[in-house]
C-alpha cells in the first residue's frame, strides 16, 4: 500500500524541475525594458541680486589706505550709547512706578518708566539710578544737579564763551 504523505515530496520534486527547466529555457528571452526620461517641470533661473556688501566691496576695494568700516548705528547700541552720554536730572516715583527724566547731549528730554522697552529703571537710592535693558545690560546713572542750561553742548559752549569778559591785563 501506497501512503499517502509520499504524494507531497514527489510534487514537490517535480515543481523544482519544472520550473528549473522553464528558468533554463527563458532566461535568454528576458529584455530590459526602454529607459523614460521622467517629465520634469522647465525651470528659469532666478535674478541673482547684488548684495550691498558687494557694492560696498567694488566701491572700496579691501586693500585701500583709505578703507573704513560702514557706520552702523543699531538702535539697541545707539539707546545704551545715548543713555550714558545723557544727564539723570529728576526721578520721580509714586508707590510701585517710577519715572526718570534724563537729558540728551543735545538738550532733549529723554523719560525712561518702569514699563518702557528695551531700557526701564530698576531702581533708585536718592543719588543713582539703575536702567536695566530687555538683554540684562545694566547702567548705573548718577543724579546730576544743576541746570539744564549748563548742559555742554557745541552751541551752548560757544554762547559761554561769548558771555565771558575777556581776561585784562
């Protein structure tokens, strides 16, 4: 008698030839298929800007004597620059707020409260002022007495000027 788990190991042998024989028959009939180009969008390049540093270089060439730097005058740098040229004249402070009131070199008045950006006033002992800035810079600003009009100024040296009697001899 024939068992019947005999069946699988012959169909088994019998699908490995087969498909032997068939790989041995076909494999010179195989051709790569056409290579296709893929359809690409047309792309235009963009306009090359000129930048203003290389403006700045073509119009001063780097090895020139004669070459400075470009002034920039950021207004982060420029209000702590201002700041410490400036006169601490008056604080002011009601409870919690506080108002400081500087003077420019040029005679203006600059108000600095506890709420202003980027400097405000941290605080004051009666004769120093402390501004703090939004970046944790800090300036320490005397209380200065006097007038407004003894302020140094180009004009106001040369009107001081005028209105001394000339030294006699």
């Amino acid at each position: 008698m024939i068992k019947p788990w005999y069946i699988f190991p012959v169909l088994a042998a019998s699908a490995l030839v087969a498909s032997a024989y068939w790989w041995q028959a076909e494999k010179d009939r195989w051709t790569p298929p056409v290579a296709r180009k893929p359809d690409l969008p047309k792309v235009e390049p963009l306009q090359q800007h000129v930048s203003i540093r290389a403006r700045q270089a073509i119009e001063r060439p780097i090895f020139w004597t004669s070459r400075r730097p470009v002034a920039v005058d950021d207004k982060k740098n420029s209000l702590a620059r201002e700041l410490t040229q400036s006169r601490l004249t008056a604080v002011f402070e009601s409870g919690l707020e506080r108002v400081a009131i500087l003077q420019r070199v040029d005679g203006s008045t600059l108000k600095i409260t506890t709420e202003t950006k980027p400097w405000r006033i941290e605080s004051f002992d009666g004769r120093r002022a402390t501004f703090v800035s939004a970046d944790d810079g800090r300036v320490v600003r005397p209380l200065e007495a006097g007038s407004p009009a003894a302020v140094r100024t180009p004009q106001g040296a040369a009107v001081e000027r005028a209105r001394k009697p000339a030294p006699s001899q």
